[in-house]
C-alpha cells in the first residue's frame, strides 16, 4: 500500500550529510519518481561555498519556484550584462521565504549558512541545461574566480 511521506528533518538529513561531503557542495532529494514526470520536484541541500551559476530557463514549462525551508538563501536577479538588479535575503519562517522565476530570467542563489535547504518546483520532464542558459559573463563552474565571484554576490546583500 502506498502511503504519504512526511516531510521532516530525518528525511532531509542524508541529504544535508551528503551536501557537506559532495564536490559541488549541493544535493538533491526528489521527491518525484522519475525525471519523465510532468513535475519536478525536489529538496535541494546546499553548502555556502556551493556555486550556482548564474543561467536562465528558456523552455516553455521551465519557469521555477524556489521555498527556503532551512537556513537562508541570497536570491539574486541579473541583467542582461550580468549586473544585479535585486538581491534579497530569504530564510526559512521569514518574511521572505523563496522566489518565483519567470522564463528568461538570469538568476543564481547562494546558500548563506550551512545546512540550508530549499525545495524547487518546475516543469517537467527534466532537460539538461544548454550552453545559452548560462551566463557568459559569469565564471563556469571550477573554473578560477568563482569563490571571488560568491563574494562580490554576498556583498549585494549588505
């Protein structure tokens, strides 16, 4: 019989334990069975050194909702030419607790304390991201610049 899954600290702690050891400093927990299904859903696990390059979503279904659930987030917005045009705070119970992304959007987040968890919701089926959904005018990730790069989008937020 199938039967509903709480959603509570012992589900996200493999997932926490997993993100301080994993190179990229971030793991996913799905919640859906399949990257097929027509929703993606997930609990996404991430350390403040983790780097998310700045990208866009350009696929019809593809916009994003991102809800801070432990920890807190920077959520940053960019132009066309990389500059910022918001950055904001979001934090678990806050006032500001996530975001919605609109197809076309440059953005990127950057987990502000350890153990921080979010979940993501977006269309499915899931596609793997393309060279023109990333920021040219930010750093790939690995490559030099990039914990510079957290920096200066930490620095947005003072």
């Amino acid at each position: 019989m199938t039967r509903a899954l709480l959603l509570d600290t012992d589900l996200l702690a493999p997932a926490i334990d997993a993100a301080r050891t994993t190179p990229r400093r971030r793991k996913n927990l799905n919640l859906h069975a399949s990257t097929d299904e027509p929703a993606q859903r997930f609990f996404n696990a991430m350390e403040p050194d983790s780097y998310v390059r700045p990208h866009r979503h350009l696929d019809a279904g593809k916009e994003e909702t991102l809800l801070v659930v432990r920890g807190s987030l920077g959520l940053f917005e960019f132009d066309a030419d990389g500059a910022v045009r918001q950055a904001t705070r979001a934090w678990a119970g806050g006032d500001t607790f996530g975001i919605h992304v609109p197809l076309g959007v440059w953005h990127s987040i950057v987990a502000l304390e350890p153990g921080t968890v979010f979940i993501e919701v977006k269309g499915g089926p899931y596609v793997p991201f393309s060279p023109e959904d990333f920021a040219p005018w930010a750093p790939a990730e690995g490559e030099a610049g990039v914990a510079d790069y957290i920096a200066a989008l930490r620095n947005q937020l003072d």
